[in-house]
C-alpha cells in the first residue's frame, strides 16, 4: 500500500474514532449540562487548566522525540518511558504543594482535593506512553482509534450516571479518570508487546534536547489558549469561568475536528517526505484545503446560529454565553488553519518556530484580555481570543509558506473558496432563525439549508476542486478496502 494510500485511510480510522470521542462528548455535555450548573462546570474547568498545563511539562513531547529519532527503538522508549514516569511524579507533588495558591486564584474553596484526583491521570497517561508511540510510529491508526472509541464509550457512562446520581462537578473528574484508564488496558492489550526498562543517559538526552524546545512551544500555546480562562476565572467567579469553558469547548472544538484528525495521521507522513521538497509542498496544500474546506463549515455555521445553538439545545443557564459561542467560533477556524503548520514545522526539524510565532502574538494578547475582560466580561475574552488567534494565523501561514518556498498567491486559493462558502452558509442561518423564531424545527432547517449552501457555493468558488477531492478521496478508500480485502481471503 503506498504512502498517500496509508495516509487517507489512517485518516479515516482516525476520523471515525475522533467523531466518536467528539460526537459523544459534546452530546453528553449537552444533556449534563442541564443537570449540573455552570459552578460545577467552572470547578472543572479550573482542575482542567491546571492539569493541562502540567501534562504538557511531564509529556515533554518525548513521543514527538521519539518517533523523529533514528536510535534504537527499544532503547528510546524505554528511556523515554522512564522519563514520563518520574517527571509525573514529580509533576503531581508540585501541584499538590501549589493547590492552595491555585484555589486561592480562582476563587474557589477546597479545590485541593480535587486536583490531587484529576492529576493521578498524569500517571495514566505516562503508561500509555510505550504502546501508544509504537502504534503511531508504525501508523497502526486502526487500533489506537479503538481504543479512543472505548475511552469514550466509558467517559459517556460515567459521566452520565454520576450526573444523575448528584456527584456534582465530581461527574466530569470521575469519568476523566475511568476513560483513561480504560484508554491505557485497550493500548496495551492491542500492541501486545513488551518493553524492558533500560534506561541511557545519551538517548535521554537527546530525547531531552529535543523534546525541550517543542514542549516549551507547546506550554506557551497551552498556556495562550488557557490564560484567557484564568482571567476570566480570576477576575469574575466560577460561574462565568463555567460559561465560558463550555462555549470556548464547543466554538473552537467542532472548527478544528478534522484538524486534529488530520495532524495526527500527517506528521509521521512528514517525516518519511522530509527529503521530498515538492512532495511535502503539495502535501501541506492538500491538508490547508480539506482543513479550511471543513472548518469553515463548522465554524460559520455556529457563529450563525450560536442563539439558537444555545437557547435550544443548552437552555437558559446558559443563554449569556451565546455571543461568545459566535465569536470564539470564528477563532477556531484560525486555529484549525494554524495548526497544519505547526505539524510542518516539527517534521522538517525547526520545533523553535512554533514558540517564537506563539510569543510573538501571545504577549499582547494579555494586555487586551485583562481591559476586554474587565469591560466586556466573557465577551471581552473572546473578542480577544478572536483577535490573537487571527493574528497568529497569518504569521504562521506566511512562515509555512516562505519554507516551503511558496507565495501567499499559492495558499491563498487553497482557503478562500471555503471561506467565502461559509459566510454565505452563516448568513443563510442567521437570516432562518429572524424569520422563524429559536425552536427545534428552526435548529433542523437552518442546519439543513446552511448545510447546501455551504456546499453549493464551495461548488462554485471552487471551480469544482471540492467536489474533485471529495470523489479522489472516495475512489482511494475503495481502493484500499479492495487491496485489504484480497489480504484477508489470501491469509
């Protein structure tokens, strides 16, 4: 099977397991959230960040390292292996010795206890990091998109019956912890394969050198993408922390969907064209377009419907996050367009750029969030958020494009067909829900219409190249089912 071959149909396994994981969890946080309150969610949301950001010091970006390295195998994962395990250790001691600060900033009483819990999943995840990376290095994508699909079944469950058993913001930490776990047995049942603990000094710290430059990228980004929360959190109540946390999850998850789809399955793909220029050139347009050509759909979509979104489907604890759910909806797409570079930039060894792009559009953010937030409230936030994220986009599209040796003019034309389908797609429901009123029927036939309005102007602008990648993309699968089909009748 060749390699554009492999890619779509990772892409696929991929897909289906992040629609899984995505779909479920947003439907469940629809339902929760009409049992719990935006308190609880607030609660959560504060454990989140600061679980998040340590996640990104203990993960270290070894399996990046790892994948990109040309040692021994066995050695690198072991050695990385340890290294996850003592820096989680070592992680969950400093957040418990922090947690009074931590509950302090956002004003939140007795939060100690909780984040000791929700950080035990710091040690989940560093025994999921030898299967995990074997998988991904071998681009076995199926199996860890079934594992992904279990992890989700789980937090569904769980998260649904301690709901409605009043456990509270405890809901959303118990089931966090059980889908991991659930996550780690089906890696390790699946790889089936043993790795010994043997660790070296010299791969570590290459591994090290590496990782340390991605992962200082990567706590920079998180931290960009979290600090807007603090402030919020800090600067208003939990409440309004727990509004906004939820539109932030569905403005900028459903934009950038396939984006994480995509990244997943293409940096490995990357790193085996890194000395095929005009191959990763064409590559990296091919993944802009099917990127920009879905994103803008979601994004447009809900920024044209955010009220009815909400009212509909959230209820009235949470209509005051509407306008925020438009805005910050709009800041996904920036951030589904973003990220298809960032994945260029690690692959073709230059880890460094990432950060550099990122504090050069983070540190004026701060500023701004603090005067939004303090005028505006959570709307404030977003319109800040919305700016940042707009601002990094270009920069990073225009240093993908100087690396790749390209000119805007090429990339251009890759995104500008889906945005202009999208504007149109979010006038179109914007202009239903006026005339008919915020009701389910009026949910289903904006969806609808904005759904063939996106999909008839993107036609059109175009010039059929949608359509095109839509039929290649059908005709590849095919292929692949046919190939492995005759693999199975001949084993």
């Amino acid at each position: 099977m060749g390699l554009r071959e492999t890619t779509v149909t990772n892409i696929g396994w991929t897909a289906v397991a992040q629609l899984a994981v995505v779909g479920l969890t947003q439907v469940l946080l629809l339902v929760v959230a009409h049992i719990l309150s935006p308190q609880d969610f607030g609660i959560y949301a504060a454990c989140m960040i600061v679980i998040g950001l340590a996640q990104t010091l203990t993960i270290l970006s070894l399996d990046y390292a790892a994948i990109q390295s040309k040692e021994d195998w066995n050695e690198v994962v072991s050695t990385a292996w340890i290294l996850r395990i003592s820096l989680s250790v070592v992680t969950i001691a400093c957040i418990v010795l922090l947690s009074p600060i931590i509950s302090a900033l956002f004003h939140i009483g007795n939060l100690e206890l909780p984040l000791l819990i929700l950080s035990l999943n710091l040690i989940v995840l560093a025994f999921t990091f030898p299967p995990q990376v074997h998988l991904t290095k071998l681009l076995r994508f199926k199996e860890i998109s079934i594992a992904r699909i279990a992890q989700s079944l789980v937090w569904s469950a769980a998260v649904l019956i301690f709901a409605i058993i009043g456990a509270l913001y405890w809901s959303l930490i118990f089931a966090s912890i059980l889908s991991l776990v659930t996550f780690m047995i089906f890696v390790w049942l699946i790889t089936k394969r043993r790795v010994g603990l043997h660790f070296s000094r010299r791969t570590a710290t290459n591994l090290v050198r590496f990782g340390s430059i991605l992962t200082a990228g990567s706590f920079v980004y998180l931290l960009s993408t979290n600090v807007d929360k603090i402030l919020v959190g800090s600067m208003i109540d939990s409440a309004a922390l727990g509004i906004y946390w939820l539109m932030y999850s569905y403005g900028t998850t459903a934009p950038t969907f396939m984006t994480g789809v995509i990244n997943t399955v293409m940096f490995p793909t990357y790193v085996d064209l890194e000395k095929k220029p005009e191959r990763i050139k064409n590559a990296y347009l091919e993944t802009l377009r099917i990127t920009s050509g879905f994103s803008a759909l979601m994004a447009f979509g809900l920024a044209g419907g955010a009220y009815l979104f909400v009212s509909v489907l959230l209820g009235a604890n949470w209509i005051e996050g509407a306008t925020s759910l438009a805005i910050l909806s709009i800041a996904g797409l920036f951030i589904s367009l973003t990220s298809p570079a960032a994945n260029l930039f690690i692959s073709k060894g230059k880890p460094e750029l990432v950060l550099w792009l990122t504090l050069v559009c983070f540190i004026p953010m701060i500023p701004i969030l603090i005067v939004g937030i303090a005028f505006f409230g959570i709307i404030g936030a977003s319109l800040a958020v919305l700016i940042y994220e707009g601002c990094k986009c270009l920069l990073v599209l225009n240093k993908a494009g100087k690396l790749l040796d390209m000119r805007n003019r090429e990339i251009i034309p890759e995104i500008l067909p889906s945005i202009i389908a999208g504007i149109a797609s979010a006038l179109c429901i914007t202009l239903i829900q006026l005339l008919l009123g915020a009701t389910v029927i009026t949910l289903i036939i904006a969806a609808g219409l904005g759904l063939a309005t996106y999909i008839a102007i993107i036609t059109i602008a175009s010039h059929g190249k949608f359509l095109e990648d839509v039929k290649e993309g059908i005709r590849i699968i095919r292929r692949v089912r046919k190939k492995n089909q005759e693999t199975n009748q001949d084993s």
